[in-house]
C-alpha cells in the first residue's frame, strides 16, 4: 500500500517513560476508509501509540503521518481532521443529549445554528433523537457511549480515534456501538480501534495488529491471523473424564484443553479427514465422545499464542 492510499503511516515510533519503553520501533500503515484494530497485553503501548497518532503525545522518535498531515510539525491541521473517543465519557451528565452535541459545536467554532442542526443530525444518526432533552445521567451505558461517539463527530473527522470504546458496557450496549461504528466506516470514516475484547476486534476490524512490548508483532486479516495458530482445531468432548489421556495418546498432537468439559483439542489440517480419522480412532479404542467438532481457532486463541500468554 503507498502512502498516498493510506489514511495513518505510522513509521519507528519510539516512546520511554523512565525505564519503560513504551514504543520500540512501532509501523503501521492503515488504509482509508477501513477499520484498524489494535490489540495487545496491557503496557503493550495502544493507548500510547493513539494518544501519538491524535497530537496528545510526542514521541522521541519516530515519523507520523494522518490524512496526510504530519503530526508532530502540523498538529493544529491534524486535530481538526480527526476525532477521539478515549477510555471515559466525556460528556456533562446534567445536560441533555443535545445540549452535550451543541455545546461541542460550539467548542469546533460551528456557530449556533450550525452546531444545533449538527446535533440534531448525530441525534438522529445514533438513535437517540427521543432523548435528546433527557439529561445524560438516565442514559443506559450502551446510549451514553453512542453519544460520546456522536460528539466526536461534531467536526466531520477524516479519522476517527477508538480507545477501547465499550469498556465495562453489557453485551447490548457494546452491541449498539458496534453497529454504529460500522455506520460510520460505511460512510468512509477511518476508524483505529484499540480494544480488549477479542470479539470486538474481530466484529469490526478489516486489518488487525497485534501489539507487544512496544512493536507490531503480527499484522493481517483476523483469518490470516487465526491461520498462525496452525490451522484448523478439533474439539473432542468425552463422556468418561477418566478417558482424556487415552484420548489425547490417540490423536496426533492432541492434549488435555479443559479437564472440567472433558475436553481434547488438537491441530489438524485436513477437517473432513481428521474428523473421520478421529471418530474412528475412538471407536476403535472404545472411548465414547459426546461431541466431536472441527472449528477454525478463535482470535482469542490467536493472542495468547502471538502474546506468548501475556495477560491482556
């Protein structure tokens, strides 16, 4: 991909904290118009790397491009191409939905009139027009998020920084806002989404990075990325726990997954094949499966190997 296609170029960011290095040599390059997802342990560097990106924090080194606008020597242009939605709302929770989005308007130098129709407009856009005079502290967790997500449209941004954005939200509400994200992705929005839900990454992101100690260390599509576990699984519940080591001897490099569903796993390449093979390895043996299936691996499966078991 050149440049020229690209809405984030990201080249040799580096960032120390004392000791701590933050960002060890950190590239990415992410294209208009898709979604970005960003997943790595906690100190991988995701929110340093964002907080970079979004002319908040400056690196030691390093070279960052977005909307083709360098950010460290032209961060006031930057800023008013992109948007940023961080960990914690940022909205005032006495003032209505509306006056929330008007009041941003007015900040983005909009006007009153303008920043009025804007609000209306993102009101509508998020499904919260029927609230729009409820003050946000009766708004649900997922409403409250969507709104946040709606003032950090107020400027129209190129670019549009995601820092976990549904931490702590239930499954309805990381629901509502992954369906807006895919709105705004489908309006042509650059979107760079860091995140600590795995299924999230692979709901909504085009392109996943995986980060560690400070560097990309694995980059692709989230098929690409379950292909580095070895290919496909296969799941083997048993009915007898005290079956499991026999089970796990008969299947080539199969082990022991989970001893409390009576579980063994193993990595095969051929899935009608290894299904066959299996059914018939345990009924040969005399060992009676409850289930037997063949699945792709999860991208949570993906991230420990990748992480080398790194706490997320």
């Amino acid at each position: 991909m050149s440049d020229h296609d690209a809405a984030i170029v990201v080249e040799g960011l580096r960032k120390r904290y004392g000791a701590k290095q933050a960002l060890d040599g950190l590239d990415l390059t992410v294209r208009a118009g898709t979604v970005q997802g960003i997943l790595g342990p906690n100190g991988a560097g995701k929110t340093t790397a964002v907080r970079i990106m979004s002319t908040l924090l400056r690196p030691e080194e390093g070279r960052v491009e977005v909307a083709g606008i360098d950010v460290m020597t032209r961060a006031g242009e930057v800023r008013s191409r992109i948007g940023l939605l961080g960990q914690n709302a940022a909205v005032d929770e006495e003032l209505g939905g509306r006056q929330n989005l008007e009041m941003f308007g007015r900040l983005y130098h909009l006007g009153a009139r303008r920043a009025g129709a804007r609000a209306d407009e993102l009101l509508a856009r998020f499904g919260l027009e029927d609230t729009g005079g409820k003050p946000v502290g009766q708004y649900s967790g997922g409403m409250r998020r969507r709104l946040d997500l709606a003032a950090s449209l107020i400027a129209r941004p190129e670019v549009l920084f995601l820092d976990e954005p549904t931490t702590g939200l239930d499954p309805r509400g990381r629901t509502e806002v992954w369906n807006a994200v895919r709105s705004l992705v489908g309006g042509g929005t650059t979107v760079l989404l860091t995140t600590q839900y795995l299924e999230e990454a692979d709901q909504l992101a085009d392109r996943i990075a995986v980060i560690d100690h400070g560097k990309v260390i694995a980059e692709g599509t989230a098929d690409q990325l379950k292909s580095r576990t070895g290919g496909d699984r296969i799941d083997v519940v048993l009915r007898d726990a005290s079956q499991l080591a026999r089970a796990a001897a008969l299947l080539p490099g199969a082990a022991v997954t989970d001893e409390d569903r009576r579980m063994v796993s193993a990595t095969v390449t051929d899935r009608m094949a290894a299904l066959t093979r299996t059914v018939g390895a345990l009924r040969a043996a005399g060992i009676e499966a409850e289930d037997v299936a063949v699945r792709r691996p999860t991208l949570d499966e993906v991230f420990m190997h990748l992480t080398k078991g790194d706490a997320a």
